[in-house]
C-alpha cells in the first residue's frame, strides 16, 4: 500500500559482488525512506556503496552483482516482485537518473531531439513524431537551451548543456524520483551552481522527490533538506540537514564535515581523517569504523551496532548512542 510520508521505503537491503577476491557487499543491510517532495543527499567516500544503492533502488544491479536481500517498496509497488517488462516501464516513467558523465551517457551518434522522442515514445507509444518533437523542444527550451540545438549532437554541446540534456531526458516522462548520480562531477563550478539552481527550481515546479548522490558535501548543504551519510556499505547517520551537517553525532561524520574546506583563513589547515576506507571483501569486525575512529570503545571491534533514533527523524549507528552489554562497557565513552 502507498505511505503518504514515504515516496521510497528501503528495508534491510543487501548487495553482494562476487568478485575474484571474494563477495564483495556493496550494501549492507540498509534500511531507510524517502519521503516524498524531498531532496535526501547521500554522501560518502569513494567506494561506500552510494552508487551501487542508486542502481539497486531502480534495480539495475548487474552481473556480477545481486541484491541478494532487503524490501523495497516504492509507492506501494513491491519492485522486489514487479516482473522485468513492468520494470522497465517503472524506470524513467516514475524513477529516472542522471547519471556522472552526460557525455559517455549520451549516444554520440544521436541528436538531442532523437533522445528525447525516442524515450517519451518507449513509454508513451500513441505519442506522434510531431508531438514528441513539440514536447522535447519545450522540455529543452525550459532547461535553458535553445530548441534551436535540438538537431545538435551531444559533442556540439557544452558540458553544462550536456547536462541539461540528461536532467531533461530524467523529466521527459514526468517521474516521481530522480536520483542524481554525481551528477556535478563533469560542471565547472559555475554550471554546477547554475545546475544546483536548476534542480531547486524543478523540485518546486515539477514537485520532484531527489536522491542526491554526491561526495560533494558542500552540494547536501545547498540544496538538500536531509542528508544520508555512508560509510562501508553501511549508514552512519541520517537525519535534517540542520542536525546532521551543523552537529554531526557519528564520529565518522564529524570526521568528514571537518573536512570540508572553508573559506575563512583560520581554517587553511584541512582536518583529515586518520587510515583509509576498509577494503569490503575482507571488512573490519564490528562497527567498520572503528579502526579509523578517534572515540573507539572495546565493544566496537567485537559488536555492530544499529542504527537508532536520537530523536525524531534522526538517527545514529555507532555504541556511542546504543546501550553497550555490560561485559564490554569497561571503557565506555560519552558522546
Ligand atoms: Fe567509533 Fe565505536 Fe561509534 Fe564505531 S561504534 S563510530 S568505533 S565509537
């Protein structure tokens, strides 16, 4: 059944990669929301499994990889059930996603226009050629290029309108969720601030739910109203932009917000967090962070913890918030 609050609920989702070092397991027993309207930004290093979660929630894991557990229920439609020719009428007519690099994205040997008729006409098929093309000219007109450029091909294109091309192939069909994948990674600092707009301003109009994906914290702070910190293939924290980004709890965030570059003067020497990320084949014991974490307990190499409210629409996955077993609580911190 459709949640009125959540757009997107996500239980105890799980995907492996087998891999020649062995099974690699990207997510790990993620369970979380989106809610609907919202913008979430989900951050990380490198490697913790953003993206991977990006594709299994449109279900589009590849060999070698499966989700191998976990709900998903988007809307009240069971994706886990929904057979593939559903599926694939679901992605790109309720969920779409713009991916990092509009330029290995797009076909190189096709116009814009061809694009953009060719997806609304996947899905709309009673949609004539003159219409599609009527509708692709005012799609790209409203993203700021002229319909003028919808014979252009995608290498006569700057990247900021490369970009706009793949925010306006996500909207062609009107979806629901759109996960941006990196999508600022390719923009030089004055498209990506112009394409932050772009997105606030498709948010209010269109009413679009947003999955921002991105190691760009600075981006979260902008534009998101929660954000979803990972760290090896789990969540660290989720909670309101204003908690998490200005009073992080888990030390992990704490760690990567103050590593954010600011501009005032007192603060030209960057933070840097000790050790590196885990490698996910062979992943520490315990909390995962705990090899790197400046506040380590005894409990947290032999215990995972879980992911527990601190107060509404917040929560935490470290001992720190957790009621430790007494056995383990000789050296107990405070947060
Ligand atoms: Fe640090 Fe322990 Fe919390 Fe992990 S569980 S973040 S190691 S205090």
């Amino acid at each position: 059944m459709a949640n009125r609050e959540n757009l997107y609920t996500i239980n105890h989702l799980t995907v492996e990669y087998h891999t020649r070092l062995g099974i690699l397991r990207a997510v790990d027993d993620l369970t979380f929301e989106i809610k609907r309207g919202e913008v979430l930004g989900l951050v990380g290093e490198s490697g913790c499994g953003k993206s991977t979660l990006g594709k299994a929630l449109m279900r589009m894991i590849e060999e070698p990889g499966k989700i191998v557990s976990g709900e998903l229920n988007f809307d009240g439609i069971d994706i886990m059930q929904l057979p593939e020719a559903q599926m694939r009428e679901l992605r790109g007519s309720r969920i779409s996603m713009i991916f990092q690099d509009p330029l290995t994205s797009l076909n190189p040997v096709q116009k814009v226009v061809e694009h953009l008729t060719e997806t609304i006409q996947a899905h709309e098929s009673h949609v004539s050629d003159k219409a599609a093309r009527a509708r692709a000219a005012e799609l790209v007109d409203r993203l700021g290029i002229s319909s003028n450029r919808l014979d252009d091909y995608p290498h006569q294109l700057s990247g900021g309108m490369r970009q706009r091309t793949m925010i306006s192939l996500a909207l062609s069909l009107r979806a629901d969720l759109v996960i941006a994948d990196e999508a600022t990674t390719s923009l030089d600092v004055i498209v990506e601030a112009q394409f932050l707009d772009l997105l606030r301003e498709l948010r209010d109009e269109f009413d679009l739910t947003i999955l921002l994906i991105t190691h760009n914290i600075g981006i979260v702070a902008q534009l998101a109203d929660r954000i979803a910190i990972m760290y090896a293939a789990r969540l660290a924290e989720i909670g309101g932009i204003h908690n998490c980004f200005f009073a992080p709890k888990h030390p992990y965030s704490q760690g990567l917000l103050q590593s954010v570059p600011t501009i005032k003067l007192e603060e030209l020497d960057l933070y840097q967090m000790a050790g590196s990320p885990p490698d996910l084949t062979h992943p520490p014991s315990g909390c995962r962070f705990h090899p790197r974490c400046p506040k380590v307990m005894d409990v947290c190499s032999q215990l995972t913890p879980t992911l527990k409210s601190i107060e509404p629409n917040w929560n935490v996955n470290c001992w720190l918030y957790e009621e430790i077993p007494e056995h383990l609580a000789a050296d107990a911190k405070t947060p």
